[in-house]
C-alpha cells in the first residue's frame, strides 16, 4: 500500500464507508454492514474473524465514485500501521 493511500485514508477516517462481502459464519448469509466510519469499517474487516465473520471477499467502499476500495489485505495493514488512530476523527 502506497503512501498516498495511506495519507487519504487517514484524512478521511471519519467519512462514511460501506462494507459489501461480508459473510456471517453462523447464518451463511452475506451481510452488508453501512453507515460505518472508514476507521470503524477497517477495524471490523481486520478483526471480523475474530467475531464470526469470513471477510476474505470483503470490500470497503468510501469516498467519491472511483476512489478505489480496500480489502481484507488493505485493512489488515492499515490497523496493524495505525490501530487507534483510525478511530480518532
């Protein structure tokens, strides 16, 4: 992940995100998870796993239309880079 990515992500940790591809474990129903800060959605996407959920096909979606989405790979490194700070807005 590139700097410029991680720059916008940060300055936008508190805009609206939507989560698609989100699968609940116990249901075996694909849940969509919105109205979410960008924070929040990537630290559920990172720590989803741990709460029931298969992520592996999630894709967080955020910004203007063409601003590119993150995955599971992106949000694992992005909280593993700047956990809390993500949170913060």
């Amino acid at each position: 992940m590139d700097d410029a990515i991680s720059s916008a992500v940060l300055a936008g940790r508190g805009d609206d995100a939507e989560i698609f591809g989100v699968v609940d474990l116990t249901s075996k129903i694909e849940t969509r998870i919105g109205a979410i800060t960008l924070g929040h959605a990537i630290q559920f996407v990172a720590n989803a796993t741990v709460l029931g959920y298969d992520v592996r096909g999630a894709m967080v979606l955020y910004g203007l239309p063409g601003t590119p989405s993150l995955r599971k790979w992106d949000c694992d490194r992005l909280w593993a880079q700047y956990g809390g700070a993500l949170l913060q807005t």
